[in-house]
C-alpha cells in the first residue's frame, strides 16, 4: 500500500508542478515568451554560426508556438491530475491500481515529449539554444526529463498485494 501511495503523490506532485508553470506562464507570458522567441531567432547564439538560416523571425509564429507550449503544459497537468484521481480511487487494490495508471503514463509522457523533444531536442539542437548564454533552457528542461524519467519508470512498475 505504501508503495502506491508513494507513486500517487509523485503523479500528483508533478501535476501540481505543471499546473503551476502553465499558471505562471498566462500570468506572466512575457517572461517565457522572451526565452521562447530568443531561442526562435537565434539572436544570442554564437554569431556568424552556419545554422542561423534555420531561424524564426515571425512573432506571430513565436507566439503560436509559445501558446503550443502552453497549451502541452495544461494538458499535461490535467492528464497527470485525472490519472491521479484515478489512481485514487485504486489505491486499496493492486490490479485495479495497475489498470488505472494509464492517464498518469500519458501525462507524464507528453511531460516528457515537451521537454526533451521540444526544448532539448528542437531548442537546443535545430535551434542551437545550447550556444546562448542567455536564453537556453536546457539544463531546466534536462532536469524535469530526468524527474519525469524517475516517476515513469517507477510508476509503471507492476503492484502487487503490498
């Protein structure tokens, strides 16, 4: 029973997490924005690079994929929450505990497509974030995949009658 209880707070405490960044990001959308549209631009990596073709000018386009963003980020909180709910309501049996992982696994794993693949992958690789000393985000991005990797593998571990 602990063991259950131990993965229902992690899923809940990352739904919190995510909730609070999507908040934090429509309550304060020129904060990230600025991140998001330096990465686009590429104006803080090294100058004269060869991959400054690939860069975004369009504010339109920056604010379209700053609203993506956000917009993962809440399904990502109500995904981890309704898996938590679930979860729940589980909680006093095993296999019942077991098939009701399910949304708490898709929300942490669209966690996981954000962050690694959007922010490490497509900003720091195609956009070269990794060059700015500004405007890179990767580290924070590394350490959610690493938290969310953690609750992922833990979580999908099978329960037995504890």
């Amino acid at each position: 029973m602990s063991t259950r209880i131990s993965k229902l707070v992690m899923v809940l405490a990352f739904a919190l997490y995510a909730s609070l960044v999507a908040f934090n990001n429509l309550t304060d959308y020129n904060s990230n924005f600025t991140l998001v549209a330096h990465v686009l631009m590429m104006d803080t990596t090294f100058p004269g690079n060869e991959g400054l073709w690939r860069a975004i000018h369009s504010p339109a386009i920056h604010h379209t994929v700053y609203s993506l963003i956000i917009g993962t980020e809440i399904m990502i909180a109500a995904l981890c929450w309704l898996g938590g709910w679930r979860l729940y309501r589980s909680i006093q049996n095993p296999a019942a505990f077991n098939q009701a992982k399910g949304l708490a696994i898709l929300g942490l794993t669209l966690g996981f497509l954000l962050w690694f693949t959007g922010f490490m992958t497509i900003g720091g690789e195609w956009f070269l974030m990794w060059q700015s000393e500004t405007a890179n985000g990767q580290q924070a991005a590394f350490r959610l995949v690493m938290i969310i990797a953690a609750i992922l593998i833990y979580l999908t571990q099978a329960d037995d009658q504890q």
